[in-house]
C-alpha cells in the first residue's frame, strides 16, 4: 500500500490532531441530538485497534508495508514493544526535522531531505528514513534556497499551535536556527512524544503478523 496523498482534513476529522500529517484542524460540524444510540455504533475491539494504527501510520507518513517492518524491529529489540516502537518512529530523519521545526509537517520535511537541502553530520542525506543518533549534528545546506525555505518554516504560524509546542517540547533535541543546525541529544523518552496514540494497541493490531 502506498504512501497516503488523498484529502488529510478527512483523516484528522475521523482519527483527531495529526500534527505530522497537517497543521490544520479538523471541522466542526453541528450536530443535532440523536435520539438513540444503535447498538452498531459502538465499535469492535478490532476498529479500536486499526484507528490507533491508523493514527500512527498516518502522523508519520508510512506506508503499511513500512510500519509493519517497524513493528518487527521493536519486536525484536529488548524493552517493551510498543516504546520501542515510537522510539524508531521518532529518530527518523524527517519526523527531527518537524520537530526540530525545519518543516510545518513530516511530509515538508521529508520533501527537504529529499531534495538534498540536509546534512547529517557533514554529509547530505536524502533518505528521509535515515535513523538518527544521540550526537548528531543536523545542518541545513549552505545555500540561500535550502535556508530561505527553512526560515520560513521556522516562522510558521502552525509552529506556534498548540499542538506543534507539545511536540517541540522535548530535551532530546536542541535547535540553534541562526545557524540553521539541529543537534539530537539522546533518544525521546516516551512518556514525552506528546502524541494521542496507545502504541500498545498498535502492537497488538499487528501480534499475527510478526
């Protein structure tokens, strides 16, 4: 299955705030009283299960067969499961970019890494899935375009939402934008992601498949 491209106010009006996916908010539609609750409307353990992979999957901007791969790594990994898991999810090289604010989303800052404007440690990555590590020294390329589209990434208005500060809010990363360098501490502890997702939910959702 390939990488979600459709509407993303349908996704965060079903699934909630998607931070990563979009820094817009979900519509409010006005609803009437109902005057009874069919018994249809109560969802299965298994929907529960699918929406919270769903959340994951969608904030990060996966495909299936990619968080699938996650899930199987951090089943691997010592530790539990499911803080392993977010724990991969967010050394990825894209998902520090948002968080480190060079990109108002995961999918703009997957687009810098792709089109080579970042450094890791003095080299240039393009593979937003590049998995981070305490030390690293994350730069901005050295020419006007790459840092024009930084800075205004760095002033955006979603960077200041409420839900954007929950994200940033974090000692794992340390961002110095008058040089336009980000440096990763140590890995997030998972209690601060900052994110409405049961991970373990998500472990469960795929236990037949690893």
């Amino acid at each position: 299955m390939s990488r979600y491209r459709g509407p993303r106010r349908k996704k965060i009006a079903r699934l909630g705030s998607l931070p990563g996916l979009t820094s817009k908010s979900p519509k409010v539609k006005k609803k009437g009283p109902l005057r009874y609750q069919p018994s249809f409307y109560k969802k299965s353990e298994y929907h529960i299960r699918l929406e919270e992979k769903q959340k994951l999957r969608f904030h990060y901007g996966l495909t299936e067969r990619q968080l699938l791969n996650y899930v199987r790594l951090a089943a691997k990994a010592k530790g539990q499961t499911g803080q392993v898991l977010l724990q991969l999810l967010e050394m990825r090289l894209d998902n520090i970019l948002f968080r480190l604010g060079m990109g108002s989303t995961i999918p703009q800052a997957r687009q810098l890494v792709n089109h080579r404007h970042i450094f890791v440690n003095g080299h240039i990555v393009n593979i937003p899935s590049f998995r981070c590590k305490p030390g690293d020294i994350i730069t901005v390329r050295d020419k006007q375009k790459s840092r024009t589209m930084v800075k205004n990434y760095l002033h955006s208005p979603s960077l200041n939402s409420s839900s954007r500060k929950k994200l940033s809010n974090s000692n794992h990363l340390t961002l110095r934008p008058s040089k336009y360098t980000g440096l990763v501490n140590q890995i997030i502890d998972t209690q601060r992601v900052g994110l409405k997702i049961n991970e373990l939910l998500v472990v469960e959702y795929y236990s037949r498949q690893t």
